[in-house]
C-alpha cells in the first residue's frame, strides 16, 4: 500500500527539478499524476519516465500565468483520472541576472517574476480549489517558496517578494478552506543543485563557495532533499499540518 494510492496529483512547473523529483515520489507513493508546465518536451519527458516505471502519468503543456491553461490542465487530471486530491504549485522563475536592487529593477522584469510567481500560483489555486470544493473529498495543496521568503539576505527583490507573498497565500487558503477538509501548507526550499534553475545561476562558482561555507550541513539541498517534505505534507501523515511553513535548507536560515 502506497501512502498516496487512489489520489490524482498536479504539479505545476513538473519538467525538472523539485517539481519532476516529486512527481516521482509521489507516483511511487501511489498516485496518479498531472505533470503540468512548460516547455513541453520536458512535462512530457517526465510523464513518459513515470509511465516507462510502470506508474500513472500524463503531461499537459501548462504556462501557469495563462488561466485557461490552468484550467485546462486541471480538467485533464479529471477526465483522466476522476479527480484532483493533490495541488502543488511549484512553478516559478527567478531571474538572476536581471532582478538585481530595486531602484534599478525594471519593470518587465518584475512583471514576469510575478505573472509566473504569484498570478501562476494564484491561477493554480483557484481552479484547483473549485475543483476540490465540487468533489466535496477535502484535498491537500503544497505550494512551493523560497527561504528568500523568511530570510536575507537576497539580491533578487521581486523573487523574494513573490515567494513572501506566498507565504500569507497559502495561510490564508489553509484558514479559509480547512472547514471543506483542505490543507494547505507552504516549503521553503534551501539553495538547491541539480535544478535549471541553479544550471541558470549567474556565478555558479561563487554560489556554491557560499553555499558551502552558509550551510550548517556542509552542503547543497537537491530536488530529491525537497520532494519528501512536498509528498508528506500531500499524505493522511500530515493529516493536522496546516497552515504551516516548513523549511528544508539545511540549517541555513537558523545561523
Ligand atoms: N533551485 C533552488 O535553489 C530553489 C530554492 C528555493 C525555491 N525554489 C523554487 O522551487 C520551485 C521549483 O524550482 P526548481 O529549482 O526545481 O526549477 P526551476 O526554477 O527551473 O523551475 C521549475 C519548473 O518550472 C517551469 N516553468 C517556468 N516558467 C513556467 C511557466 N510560466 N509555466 C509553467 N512552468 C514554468 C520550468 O520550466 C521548470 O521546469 C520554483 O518555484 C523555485 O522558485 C528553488
């Protein structure tokens, strides 16, 4: 018995890093799953390697700032599935080399973070809640942060205020839905390797030195290190955990 068997899982922004690890785990858990972002070859890549494993998958080409993409990718998971149990909004974008000091920052570049940072993960919400909410069987949503969130310091202002904003998002999803059985908690990931996000970091050098000398545990987090804690607080295990704030980053915001 897996411990997510019979549940249907969407996770948005799934073709790489923490979003394609916990798509994995969640899968060997039991669930079926909505693989949903872009670019396409990658969601599609994800699913096929689930698939290959024997599990239950699909892709859906999702740009998560584009509701009726959002919409669309939360009616697949209930025509090919017959529900959607499991929400996890983890898409986001950082940009490293142009969301740098905020008297300086334009404002396209503010723009894009929140259109895909804060607009994705409200769009995801809100068609995922409705969905929820018609089934009537409570459900669980993880949306993904950023210890940029909770600590400094951080050169990137409009990443760390999306991933902030976040913060009072899923808080506020947790008071207002727990009364329809919904739970919603927010993961503050750490400095991860082995992401394209990280692939994309301007001084990778530099970001790893700090890393290694900032880190209490010596070292970088991975996807593998964060989809644990998405898949637990998915499960009946964290059937009282809502409305928390769950950090995973070795230590590094308690030094
Ligand atoms: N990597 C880190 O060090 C780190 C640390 C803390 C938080 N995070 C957060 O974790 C989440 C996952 O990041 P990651 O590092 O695993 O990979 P990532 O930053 O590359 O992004 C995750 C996925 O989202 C997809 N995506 C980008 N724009 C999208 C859009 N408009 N619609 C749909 N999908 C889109 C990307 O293609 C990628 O597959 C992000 O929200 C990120 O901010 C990452």
């Amino acid at each position: 018995m897996g411990k997510l068997d019979g549940k249907v899982a969407l996770i948005t922004g799934g073709g790489g890093g923490i979003g394609s690890a916990t798509a994995r785990l969640m899968a060997e858990a039991g669930a079926r799953i909505v693989v949903s972002g872009v670019p396409g070859d990658q969601v599609a890549a994800t699913a096929a390697g689930l698939v290959a494993d024997g599990h239950e998958a699909i892709a859906t080409v999702t740009d998560v700032s584009k509701a009726d993409q959002v919409e669309a990718a939360v009616a697949a998971a209930v025509s090919e599935f017959g529900s959607l149990d499991i929400l996890v909004p983890n898409a986001g974008i950082q940009m490293h080399d142009r969301d740098i000091g905020l008297h300086d920052l334009p404002e396209e570049v503010w723009d894009a973070t929140m259109n895909v940072n804060l607009r994705g993960i409200y769009l995801a919400c809100r068609f995922g809640l409705k969905q929820m909410l018609k089934q009537g069987t409570g459900g669980a949503i993880v949306i993904v942060s950023s210890i940029t969130a909770i600590s400094g310091p951080s050169e990137n202002f409009a990443y760390l205020t999306s991933k902030g904003a976040l913060l009072a998002m899923s808080r506020n999803i947790a008071l207002t839905y727990a009364k329809d059985g919904i739970r919603c908690n927010a993961v503050c990931p750490g400095a991860l390797e082995r992401t394209p996000n990280h692939d994309a970091h301007l001084r990778p050098e530099a970001r790893a030195a700090m890393i290694k000398e900032t880190v209490p545990l010596g070292r970088a987090g991975t996807p593998e290190d964060i989809a644990p804690m998405i898949t637990f607080l998915a499960s009946e295990d964290a059937s009282y955990a809502t409305a928390g704030t769950f950090v995973v980053d070795g230590g590094r915001t308690q030094i």
